[in-house]
C-alpha cells in the first residue's frame, strides 16, 4: 500500500512507522490519521509483524499536533465528531492494538503527538523532546484522550497543571513523572526502541496480546480488571504458545513461539 504521508519500513518482525510531513512537523491532518489507521491495521493483520515502532521525520518533531486549519471553523457538532472520529480511527486502535506499539519521541510531541503517544504502549523519548497539551491557549481542550490517559500515566494533579498552564515539559522531567518510558540520546533513539522490540519478540505474541487486552482492562469504566486478568490467564493454558513455553521451560530449551 502506498501512502503520502507515511513511510512504512518492515524489518526483523519490527514495522516501523514514520509520519512524514516535516515541513508541518509532522502534524495529523485528517489523511495522516487515516493513513495510520490502515498501517497499523496491515501490521495488526500481519502474521510476521510483531512489534510497532512510530516515529515522526526530521530532527524537530514527533508529531508537533493537529492541523488547525482543518478544524478552525467547525461548530459544535463538527468538533464532537472530529474527536470521536479520530479516537475511533487512531487513538483508540493504537491503545488496543492485538501488538505492542512503541512510540519514539523524537522532538516536540504536542496536542494529537502526545496523545498518539501516550495511547501507545511504551514511550522511549529523545533528549531534546518536549511534551505538552496546548489545547487550552486555543480555546479548546484536548481531544484525542489525553485529559483521560494524561491523569492515568503522570496523576491527577500533574495532568491538571499540564493541561491548564499549556506549558511543555523537557524528557527529563516526562520520566520523572512517569509519562516516557526511557530517555536517550537521538543519534541512539530508534536502536533503543528496536532494543526493546527485541526483548519483546522472543516472547509469545499469544501472551502478549491477552496482556495488552489484560492492561487496557483495568482503565475502562465497568470492567473488573482482575476478572479479565483471570479470564484471559484461564484462556492463554489453551494455547499452542503455552503448550511450547512450558515445554521449553521443562527442557531446557529456548521456546520457539511461531
């Protein structure tokens, strides 16, 4: 598939995802949203994809926010479904992906760039990145889940005085509170990132998608989170992945999980 915006790049089981509009620092218009939905659809779908790594291009942004222009002069009922259209297409398709999706922040990651990261599962920052919810000095508020995933990840405290000063933070500050995952040089950025991809695809994809589902329960409103936990355990023992990990462990062995 071809796409404008994007640049899709597989590799050792890794999908690399890289938005590509520098010149507007990689902000997400309509397209960009709809193109990474059906990237990361392809990669959800795809037996030899195993991990998801998105970045932005250039050297000063991950994604630097929405584009304003496309929105500037929408009324209410236009705004309502800009959000719900875009937590539906992106946001919430990345949080619930089948794969983990690591997002490589390398830059600013304002409005739609800090959600789209923080809906990831893991954030390794760049040095030189700067993280923020501006939303509110345009007279508007985020609207892409990130009062919701904000509050979980940094406090309800933190995500407040964020979100209402509209200030940014440094990546320094981001992994004190928990919002990056790790903090690194940007020559060394995307090689962290595959580091970790790594790590994570000697492990059973089975096990790792009923965890993603098993994490993701436990923040949405009327699920018992330990019930899904046990539930999902209960269902991994019927599994071929199961079958081999356990016997690999019995004779020690490395498991080959297919």
């Amino acid at each position: 598939m071809s796409y404008n915006n994007i640049i899709v790049d597989k590799k050792n089981q890794i999908c690399t995802i890289t938005i590509n509009r520098p010149q507007q620092l990689n902000a997400l218009n309509k397209e960009t949203i709809q193109e990474l939905h059906d990237a990361l659809e392809e990669a959800r779908n795809d037996a030899g994809t195993g991990v998801v790594i998105v970045t932005g291009s250039g050297e000063k942004a991950f994604v630097a926010g929405a584009d304003i222009k496309e929105f500037a002069d929408f009324d209410r009922s236009q705004g309502r479904e800009l959000a719900a259209k875009g937590q539906e297409l992106l946001f919430d398709f990345v949080e619930q992906m089948n794969k983990p999706v690591i997002a490589a922040v390398n830059g600013f990651a304002l409005g739609g760039g800090l959600e789209l990261a923080m809906a990831s599962h893991i954030r390794v920052a760049s040095n030189n990145a700067r993280m923020g919810l501006p939303e509110v000095s345009l007279g508007v508020i985020p609207g892409y889940g990130g009062t919701q995933r904000l509050s979980q990840l940094v406090g309800k405290g933190k995500a407040s005085e964020m979100v209402f000063t509209a200030g940014m933070i440094g990546a320094e500050e981001a992994l004190k509170w928990g919002l990056v995952n790790q903090v690194c040089e940007p020559t060394e950025l995307m090689e962290n990132c595959q580091k970790i991809a790594g790590k994570i695809l000697n492990n059973s994809p089975m096990a790792i998608e009923a965890a993603i589902g098993a994490i993701n329960a436990n923040f949405q409103d009327g699920v018992n989170g330990f019930e899904h936990e046990i539930d999902a355990f209960g269902k991994c023992f019927g599994t071929s992945d199961f079958k081999e990990g356990t016997g690999a462990f019995l004779e020690k062995r490395k498991a080959n999980f297919r």
